[in-house]
C-alpha cells in the first residue's frame, strides 16, 4: 500500500515537471517571437533613419549645386554688364557692335533679366533685389536713348546717356555681388522666403555729371 501512494506521488511529480517543461517551451517560443519583432521593428525603424538621411544628403547637395549655377549666372552677368560700357563707346565711333537696338532696351531679354524673371523671383523680397530690378531696368532704357540720340545725330546727348549706362552698370555689379554675399554666405534667402516686401522705396542714385571722356575706365 506505501509503495503504490510512493508510485503515485512520483506520477504526480513527473506530470508536473511535464507540464512545466511544456511552458517553459511555450514561453521560450514567445520570447523568440518577441525578439524576432523588435529585430524586426529595430530593422524598419533603421531604414527609416537611413531615408531620412539619405533624403537630407540629397537635398542638401541640390541646394549647393542649384547655388552653384545661380552663382555662375550672376557673375556672367557681371561680365556682361561691365562690357556695356566698351559697347557704346565703339557704337558711336561707327563701329560695328553685335547688339539688336530693340531687345537691349528690354530687362528681361539679356542674360541677368532672364534670370531675375525666372530663377530670381524666389528672391524678390530681398532688398538688393528689388534695387536691383530698378537699376536694371533703368539701364536698360538708357541703353535705348543712347541709339536714339545718335540716330538723331546729337552726339552729345549720346555720349551723355552713354556715361549714365556705365553708372547703372557698375551699380549693377555692386548690387550683384551684395546679393550673392545674401544668398550664398549668410543663407538667409530661403528662411525669408515668406517674408513680406520691404514697404520702404529704393532710389536710384543718379549719374554725376560727366568728369571727362574717359573717366569711366578707371573702374574696369
């Protein structure tokens, strides 16, 4: 009789240590499912990172070759702004210049006026950039009275109006390279970009009146 209860009670043990060794194993399988999720989510979660990064990288890069050309533009413009000056002065000695007289009366048909109407706008709530537009336009119209006053044969006034382009020509350069220092050093253009204009007017400062033939040239 003792050895069947001792038979009895070793059963009651083995069932047990049955029964724990099946939820330990159904604990160990939980665990590794639980791992494998957060590996799996730790996976995601990195790739995501990686885009993120790798989404920055790439605008960042388009941005700094997007200044790039913006910057190359503007200092071909420079160049050709600074010649303008060389132009007119072969124009009314009868040379031949390579220019349409009704285009070069029109901003927005030379290589800066294209820019500015185009690219440019984005900028247009810059302060050098409004005076700029100004200035551009106003040298443009004086290039215009220049070729009016020779073919009327008043060479005076010609050469007069002359003098003024290479005035608004120089401004030009100038206003160039303080908005390239804006755009191009301080970063500041695109966080402004939603700014409200400036409600204060720019003025074009005026040409002195001529100190000579070729005082201009001391500038180039």
């Amino acid at each position: 009789m003792s050895k069947l209860r001792d038979l009895e009670q070793v059963n009651v043990a083995v069932s047990a240590l049955d029964d724990m060794t099946q939820q330990n194993a159904a604990l160990v399988e939980q665990l590794a499912a639980t791992s494998g999720n957060m590996s799996e989510e730790a996976k995601t979660q990195a790739d995501f990172v990686g885009k993120f990064k790798i989404s920055a990288i790439t605008t960042e890069l388009g941005n700094s070759k997007g200044s790039q050309k913006a910057s190359f533009e503007l200092e071909e413009a420079k160049n050709r702004h600074r010649a303008w000056t060389v132009d007119l002065e072969r124009f009314l000695v009868g040379e031949k210049v390579e220019f349409d007289e009704n285009s070069v009366r029109r901003d927005d048909a030379c290589l800066l006026g294209k820019w500015i109407y185009s690219e440019g706008k984005k900028y247009e709530h810059l302060a050098e950039m409004q005076k700029l537009i100004t200035v551009h336009a106003e040298m443009h119209q004086t290039v215009g009275r220049v070729i009016d006053a020779k073919a009327l044969g008043d060479m005076q006034l010609a050469s007069q109006q002359k003098d003024k382009v290479g005035h608004y020509s120089r401004q030009i350069i100038e206003l160039i390279d303080e908005l390239k220092r804006h755009l191009f050093h301080d970063g500041q253009a695109e966080a402004k970009s939603t700014a409200s204009l400036p409600t204060h007017q720019h003025e074009i400062s005026e040409p002195s009146q001529p100190k000579g033939q070729h005082d201009e040239w001391e500038d180039f």
